[in-house]
C-alpha cells in the first residue's frame, strides 16, 4: 500500500533505515492511516472527527517520509501519534520483558561461546 505524500514545511532529517525496518513501517503506517480514514466515513460515530484527521494525515506523513527516506520536523502530531503507538505496541507485546529474557539467554550465550562482555 503507497502512502500519499503530505510533507510540510521544516527542516529535512534523512532516514537511515534498513530495508526490513522500511518494510515493516510503512506496513503499519499506512494500515494505521487507511483504518483512521475509514472510521472518518463515519464521523458521527467518533468522539474527535477532527482529531481523528489530524492522526490520519500525521501517520499519512510519517509513511511519506519512509518511502521517501526523509522527514520533515518538526512535527508535533507525528511525534505525538508514533510515540502513542510505540508505547502501545510495547506494553502489548511486554517488551521489557522479552527484551530482558533475550539479553540474559545471549548473555549466558556469549559466556559459554568464551566472549567477554
């Protein structure tokens, strides 16, 4: 799915990011973007339609600078909306956990293989 390409004035930061991590953002991105446009279909079902635009056009932005492999900040919308997801995404899927357990198991790993930490 191809994001729109929204970009605001402000300064341009390049992206550095790998294939994999491009793929997989501009996946969520747009399915996060298109799920806000169609519950806009609708706007008399929502609490905040305008919110609702505002989020919908930030990750539009976010997924245009992806594609792009450059932002534009500052941008307080999109930093407010990734930064919400990301938090969510995390507690969804206890990171600080698996994070943990993954950093003892390799760790120990490292030990047995003769590494130094």
């Amino acid at each position: 799915m191809s994001c729109p390409n929204p970009m605001g004035d402000g300064a341009s930061v390049a992206l550095n990011l790998s294939d994999k991590h491009t793929a997989i953002l501009r996946r969520d991105l747009a399915s996060w973007a298109a799920d806000l446009r169609a519950d806009l279909r609708e706007p008399e079902r929502l609490e905040d339609p305008d919110r609702t635009r505002a989020e919908a056009a930030a990750y539009e932005r976010l997924c245009a600078a992806v594609e792009g492999g450059e932002l534009r900040v500052p941008d307080a919308e999109a930093l407010r909306v990734l930064r919400a997801a990301a938090e969510a995404h995390d507690r969804e899927t206890d990171y600080e956990r698996i994070a943990a357990e993954h950093d003892a198991m390799h760790g120990l790993l490292a030990a047995l293989e003769g590494e130094r930490s």
